[in-house]
C-alpha cells in the first residue's frame, strides 16, 4: 500500500516520516523544490524535535519519498495551509485555495478504492467542498456524497492536533476524531490512521470533525483571554494577577490559564475566526475572545513606554521573542509583534535576548541589539520578560530587583 501526503509542512512531514516508519511506502509531494532535495538528502527544512533522525532513517529505508509531481497512491492525505484571506469586507475570510489546488493535483491520478483525507484545519463544509472539487475533475468516478458507501473514492476530515514541539510523541499518542463523508469512508481512513496511532480512533461525520478542531482551538483561546483580561484588570486594582490566579485556581473547579503578551502560533490565533465566520451572530464571545487577545501586545507596549519615560536614557531588554516557550518560531508572535513596534519608535535602546535563535529577522537588523540574557539584563534600565524560556526561569533575579521589571509571563 502506498500512502501519499500532500504538503510537507509543521504537519505533512512528521506525519509523512511516522507513516513511513510503520513500513509503509510514502510519496510526500511538496511545491517547494528546495524543501523536496532537502528531504531526498535525508534533512529536514523545518524545526521540530527529533524529526531530523526520523526522516533521515525512513529516506534511507526508501520508505519516504519527496517529489513536486503527484503519483498514484492508494490513500492521499492532504495537509496544506488553511490562512485567512484579508478582503476589504472581512479581514478574517478562510482561504481554501490550497485545498482546492491540492484536489485539482490529485484528481487525475485517482483510482477507483482510492481514499483522500483532509488533516487541514478547516472551517465546517470545507470537506464537503473537497469532495465537490474532486467529483468536478473526475466526473467518471462516483462520490460518497452521491452515493453514501458504494462510492469509488472515499473522503473524510481526520483533523491534526499536535502541539509544536511535541509533535512527533502527540502523532502516535493522541487520540483522533475521523469525520467521513460516508461510513464507508470513516471505516477506511480509521483503518489507516491505526497503523500508526496508539490514541483512540473515534468516528463521526466531517462537518462534526471540522468543528471539534475548531473548537477545541476556540476553547484555549477564550481561556486564554479570560487571563488576558484579568491581568489588566488586576493591574487596574493594583493586584498581582500571577498571586491571584494560583488562590483562585486552588478552587476545585476553577482552572485559569496565564495571561502573556498576547497569543501568537499558526492555529490558536486563527482558527476560532472560522467558526466567527460561519456564523457571526452567535459566535459574540469567540469573537470577542479573539479581539481581546490581539489587543494585549499593544496594552504591553503602552506599559514599556510608561516605563522608558521615566529615565533620561532608557535601555529596554526584552527577553524573548517566540510564539511561546523553549520553542524557536518566531512567525505570528505577540513577543516579535512588540519588539517590532518598539524598534519603529525613538523610545529608547532596545536589545533582544532569544536563546533559541542565532540571528534577528530582517526588519529588526541594525535596530535590535541581540544579546546574551547577562549582557542584557546588566546594560539595561527597563526588563520585559515576553516569554517564559527555561533560560528565563531559571536565571538568576536578584539583578532584576534593581531595574523596572514588566514581567507579562508571570516568572518572577
Ligand atoms: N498561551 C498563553 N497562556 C496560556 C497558554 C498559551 O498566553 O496559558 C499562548 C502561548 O504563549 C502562545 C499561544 O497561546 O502564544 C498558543 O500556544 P499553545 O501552546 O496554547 O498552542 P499551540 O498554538 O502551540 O498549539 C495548539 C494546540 N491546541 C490546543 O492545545 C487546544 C495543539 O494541540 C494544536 O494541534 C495546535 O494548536 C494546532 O495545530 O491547531
């Protein structure tokens, strides 16, 4: 049997290189040329833990194949992007185009038996829509939206849940939701994730599994902004939110998440619009969860302007610049959001400490000092602890003492 993953990203490779260590043949098929050579050398073109070693063996084994050009395989899992797009009316308008190319790549090769599944995070009706898209292009196959069990392709949603940095274990481990379009179809696409899932493999319909990662994604966000708010509540009243929320969190039912700077990554932060999207009059705490949570970086760069202003020569270290903690991704994070509007100010010296990444993007060049944690924290009048790396927390404070802190990660 052959297994073909279309997009080799954050989701497509792992999962790709798991499959493919189950000794099952692998075709990953990848736009990116670069990416594709960088695989079929047996390396790995993104950051995860312990891929490298992965990939490097299943290459070697012939059991994963990269290729730009999609072949004939007996299941396709399709895990591309599913961004926003930016219109005029809307801001926040799920982008399907990705998913809509990945079926038009793989119609011509399907075959009748042939399973597609959809791991993209995606908003509910998008499998529906995938199936659609493939019953265009291949009109003399049948489809299981016509035809229920009988179909010759089968088409289900198996939703990625897998936390950044733990890939790899939450692959396997995890339990997963299968949504198929028919029950054929969810039949099939569990059989498949067992080969290589030690998680439960529960069923139901694609609309139903669309919504689960929705929800489950909406669910942490609208926490997270609970604590968001409650930090600058607290501040308002003069009370230490990192005190208050361990008291109230000894109640046996409540369970408050920490407020940060913001929330950043690929998923939490977009995927809660998809469901505003789909229904704007009912999704008001969502919405608003999401709105609260994008104005944090701007409430933590309004403090360290009050903060610069009381010395004649401000020196700001920030520590940290990741989405989140122990981690080296700098895309779409609260932490990077802040130090950039910073350096487009004249507030003052900023130097960044991010143990995690040996250079500063681009737009922070020549504006940003990048700094070890020591030669911060000694040169500078302001601290802002932006993220909690374990370097972070487990330094040593008491030269912090003498500085103004704002510590929007709660580690001192
Ligand atoms: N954050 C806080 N306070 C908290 C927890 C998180 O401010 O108490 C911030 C983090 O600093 C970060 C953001 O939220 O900026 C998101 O971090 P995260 O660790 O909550 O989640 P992600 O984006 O790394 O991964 C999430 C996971 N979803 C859930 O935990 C429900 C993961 O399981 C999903 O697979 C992933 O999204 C995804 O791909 O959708």
């Amino acid at each position: 049997n052959t297994v073909s993953v279309i997009g080799l990203g954050y989701i497509g490779l792992p999962t790709a290189a798991v499959i493919a260590s189950r000794g099952i043949n692998v075709i990953g098929v990848e736009i990116n040329q670069a990416a594709v050579d960088t695989i079929n050398k047996g390396e790995i073109h993104i950051v995860e833990p312990d891929l490298d070693i992965v990939v490097k063996s299943v290459v070697s084994t012939g059991n994963l194949k990269a290729t730009t050009q999609v072949e004939k395989a007996d299941a396709f899992m399709i895990a591309v992007p599913t961004p926003f797009l930016h219109t005029q009316e809307d801001e926040h308008k799920p982008d399907l185009s990705y998913i809509e190319s990945a079926a038009k790549a793989i119609a011509p090769v399907l075959e009748k038996g042939n399973l597609v599944i959809l791991e993209s995070t995606s908003p509910v009706g998008a499998t529906e829509k995938l199936a659609g898209w493939l019953k265009q292009a291949r009109p003399d196959l049948s489809f299981p939206q016509d035809v229920g069990d009988s179909a010759d392709i089968n088409v289900a949603h198996c939703p990625e849940r897998v936390l950044p940095g733990y890939v790899l274990q939450e692959l396997v481990s995890n339990d997963r939701v299968i949504g198929g379009i028919s029950s054929a179809c969810s039949e099939k696409a569990a059989t498949l994730y067992k080969t290589f899932v030690r998680g439960e493999c529960i069923i139901t319909n694609a609309r139903t599994a669309e919504m689960a990662k929705l929800t489950e994604n909406s669910f942490r966000d609208v926490n997270i902004a609970f604590a968001n708010e409650l930090s600058t509540i607290c501040d308002q009243l003069n009370i230490n939110v990192w005190e208050l929320t361990k008291l109230a969190n000894r109640h046996p039912r409540v369970n408050i998440l920490n407020s940060g700077p913001g929330v950043g990554g690929h998923c939490i932060a977009v995927d809660p619009w998809f469901i505003v999207d789909s229904c704007p009059e009912q999704a008001k705490l969502i919405k608003q969860a999401r709105l609260t949570n994008d104005a944090k970086p701007y409430y933590v760069i309004e403090q360290i302007r009050e903060a610069a202003d009381q010395f004649k020569r401000p020196v700001i270290a920030c520590l940290g610049l990741a989405f989140k903690a122990d981690i080296d991704d700098l895309r779409e994070s609260p932490a990077l959001q802040i130090v950039t509007a910073l350096s487009k100010e004249n507030i003052g010296e900023i130097i960044a400490v991010e143990p995690n990444v040996k250079s500063l993007p681009k737009d922070l060049a020549g504006k940003v000092k990048l700094a070890s944690l020591q030669e911060a924290v000694k040169d500078a009048n302001v601290i802002v602890v932006l993220v909690d790396h374990k370097e972070f927390k487990s330094a040593d404070k008491t030269v912090f003492a003498k500085k103004v802190v704002i510590d929007t990660r709660g580690i001192l």
